[in-house]
C-alpha cells in the first residue's frame, strides 16, 4: 500500500528535494506553502506533487501516513496546530532524510559558512562522472542536474550540510542528523545572527558534528583556516588536509589568475590540470575539496579531472543570466561579505578591466543587521560601481539595522570619482535601481546582483530596460 507524506512548507529549495526524493521512493506526497513561485513551484508541477497555497487545517485532509514540518513553520501556524492536535506523527525533514535515505549508505556532507552548495553539486557531478550513482540533496540548483535532489542508486548519498536550525521543536543544527562517513568542513565565520549569539556557538555544533563521524570515517579539512583547523582537535576520525597555502596532502597552483585553469597536486607532485568554467579562488578550493575526497575514496583520477572539467555550475552562483547591447547580467546568492569578496575577485580575474556594478541587497537575517558593517565596504570596493538597497527592518530596530548610508560614504571615500557621480549609492528598492542603471549602464558592463531572494524580480526587468533602450 502507498503511503501518503505531506510537507508542510514544501517550496523551498532544500524541502521540494525532499518531496522529489519521497516521491523517488515510492511515497504519494503532498504539501502546502504560502508564496508558491517559480522555479520549485515549476518542479513540485512537473512531479505532478500537489501544493495547496496558505496552511490551513483541511489540508490535513485526507489524513496523511507521516507529516514533514519544515523549519520556517513556527507554532501558530493554523495547519501546524491542527496537525498537533490531531497526534499524527510528524518528522522534520533532516529526521526523514536520515532515516528513509541517509541510513545504511554512505553519507558525504559538505559544511561551512560558504561554498556548501557549490562543492556539494560539485560532488554530485564528479561521482556522476566516475559512475558512481550518487544520490544528492542540496540547497540550490546545479545545472549539472537541473534538480535539487536525487534518490542514490548506491550507496553514496551528498548532502549540502547546513548549520541552520532543524525545525520549530529542534533548535540543533540540520548538519547533526546526518551522521556523515566522509565530512568536508570547508570553512568557518560568524552568520545566522538570528539563532546564533556568536561565533562560539557555531564552533559548538561543528564540535558537536565531529563525533558523529565514526573512526572509519574521514574529515577533508581546509588547512588554511584557523578556524577549521582549531575544531580538529575534536576529531575522532582520520583527518586529511586540503588548501591553497602550505603543504598540505592536497593543494593546487594557479595556471591562470581567474582560475578557470589549475593544477592538482598530491603530496606536492602535479596529478592532473583542470581546465573549467569556474572563476576565482574559492571556487578552486571548492574543486579542491571535491577531488582530495574522491582520490581518498578511490576514483580514478582522469575522471574526477573529467568532472571537474564538465561541471556547469550552479543556479545563482554568479550565473549569467543574459547579455544585452553588450551589458552581462549576473544572478548571486552572495549574503556574507567574504562570499561578496570572493566573488568580486574571481569575477575582476575573469573580466579584466570591465566595469563591475555590484547591487546588494541586504536580505538575510545577518545581512540586515550591523554584524558585519565594517567588513562590507572593503569588499564591495571591488566593484567599480555599488548600488545599495535599503533593507527591510522586519522587527528590527534603527541601532542594529545596517547602515548602508555609512558603507555607501566608506566607499566613496575610498574610491573617489571626478565629476558628479558617485562610486556608490543608497536606493530604496529594485525600481529605483532600475532608473539608476537606465541612463548609466553601457557596452561592456558586468552587473551582478547580489541577493538571496528575487529582488521584486529585478533580472527580468533589467532584460526588459536593456531591450527597450537598446530599440
């Protein structure tokens, strides 16, 4: 008999995986939402799973075999409650990974404050090219797989190890019910603002997260971040090291300064060179990371270099969206001022003397308050030109809001220009960007929007200007 599993709060990226890897697996699943929109509304639509928008208690109706609570359903919500009070059992969907998935294979989990989502469609990319039949739940879309999600046909399963909460009745982190055999720790800094007081308690959980790897497990370790290397000594596995600087077991050289050609060398001897589609430097570590753990496990090395090499990247991850009357468009997640930096970096690598525009909006629960004001002018002096939005104060008072007036004034300190114009901006929101941009954008130009939402849909409307001014 076909159970039935409905999920509450069924459109984010990582909890559609989960109903496609449900349904994979031969569950009838259902869900509800508030806010359904492309693309995971596109995805539920082409598995033919049924979302009923807004939570209500009848979606309960008809009684389902098991519940998924996903982890932004606060109490109070009208179909939560009910569920509640009808006793029906009731998972978060870290809990259902492990045990319908995760349980008997062979768990490799990717963490970090950045480049989870990329070094894990990374993974999923290079043991697909191996023919090794991974499964894969991550958090974003690689265009590798155009999926978010993939039941294994092995025993391999990577998973996008987020340190963010679990559900509304489980405040650890989603990484601890994973029980990782291969554990990629990638880098470490404070974010989350809203469920962690300071970096001390993220340490913690990443702590914690260690002994869950057995001693016939490994962790592959970033060597050149003290942070990571700290939590080491926690480890209860063998440990193997991967980095840009030092002599770790596995480390690279830059053939190019953009990145988008290196070497792999293990043990300080060249093994292959990659020529990719990636620009920057963490990009290479992430490639690092990936080909150190598929040499561990075995895999021939001119397939992992093959992988590498194929890897189409990720939805949302500096992806060019379009070009126009010569002006490229770009689309990026980036909500932390080193993934902003880094991303500046590998793109004015690529690009050369272009001009950059880099237009933020600070949306995050941590991008939104001061935590990071004084590191974010540095890194979006990158750009030869900023445009800040306004951020939404969302319970949030006039002392903790980010400042951006302040890093808009650092900027134009730092990078003065002649004339009248200004290196950066203040603006309220996505069509004031847009009149901003209509008289200055020229050929040649590299937009990047940096956001981790649609932004009120400002790619679309950036095509829509481009082709109307271009007529």
């Amino acid at each position: 008999m076909v159970k039935h599993l409905h999920i509450i709060g069924i459109c984010g990226t990582a909890m559609a995986g989960i109903a496609a890897l449900a349904q994979e697996s031969g569950w009838r699943v259902t869900g509800s939402d508030a806010g359904i929109y492309p693309p995971m509304s596109d995805f539920l639509a082409a598995r033919a799973i049924p979302v009923v928008e807004g939570f209500r208690p009848d979606n309960l109706h008809p009684v389902p075999d098991l519940v998924i609570v996903g982890n932004a359903i606060s109490r109070g919500n009208p179909e939560l409650e009910a569920l509640l009070d009808s006793g029906l059992p009731y998972l978060s969907a870290p809990e259902w990974l492990h045990a319908h998935v995760l349980q008997g294979r062979h768990p490799v989990v990717v963490t970090g404050t950045h480049g989870k989502t990329t070094t894990t469609s990374l993974l999923a990319r290079v043991w697909e090219e191996a023919g090794w039949q991974p499964g894969f739940l991550i958090g974003g879309i690689p265009l590798d797989f155009e999926v978010s999600a993939r039941a294994p046909q092995g025993p391999w399963v990577m998973v996008e190890g987020d340190e963010y909460d679990t559900a509304f009745y489980d405040k650890r982190p989603k990484f601890l019910h994973y029980r990782p055999r291969t554990l990629i720790l990638h880098n470490l800094e404070y974010d989350h603002a809203d469920i962690y007081p300071d970096l001390e308690a993220i340490r913690v959980q990443f702590r914690l997260l260690l002994r869950t790897v057995p001693a016939a497990g490994v962790v592959l370790a970033n060597g050149d971040d003290p942070e990571i290397e700290a939590l080491l000594a926690h480890a209860h596995s063998r440990v193997i090291r991967y980095g840009l600087e030092g002599a770790h077991p596995f480390t690279a050289r830059l053939e190019q300064e953009d990145g988008q050609v290196w070497t792999l060398l293990r043990e300080g001897r060249p093994l292959f060179s990659v020529r990719w589609g990636c620009t920057g430097r963490h990009n290479v570590m992430n490639g690092l990371a990936v080909a150190a753990a598929a040499l561990f496990h075995g895999m021939d090395p001119l397939r992992i270099r093959d992988g590498l090499a194929a890897f189409q990247g990720v939805a949302r991850r500096l992806q060019l969206r379009f070009e126009i009357q010569g002006v490229a468009v770009y689309d990026d997640f980036a909500h932390h001022p080193t993934a902003i930096q880094t991303t500046l970096q590998g793109l004015r690598a690529s690009v050369g003397e272009a001009r950059i525009w880099a237009i933020l909006e600070p949306r995050s629960n941590t991008m939104r308050r001061r935590i990071h004001q004084e590191r974010l002018a540095p890194a979006l002096e990158l750009a030869d030109r900023v445009i800040l939005a306004r951020p939404a104060a969302r319970g949030l008072d006039a002392a903790e809001l980010l400042d951006v007036d302040a890093v808009a004034h650092r900027i134009n300190r730092a990078r003065p220009l002649s004339g009248q114009e200004s290196c950066a901006v203040v603006v309220a929101g996505a069509t004031d960007t847009l009149e901003y941009l209509q008289e200055r954008l020229r050929p040649g130009d590299r937009v990047v929007v940096m956001s981790n939402g649609g932004f009120d849909g400002i790619h679309e409307r950036l095509r829509v200007m481009l082709v109307s001014r271009g007529g």
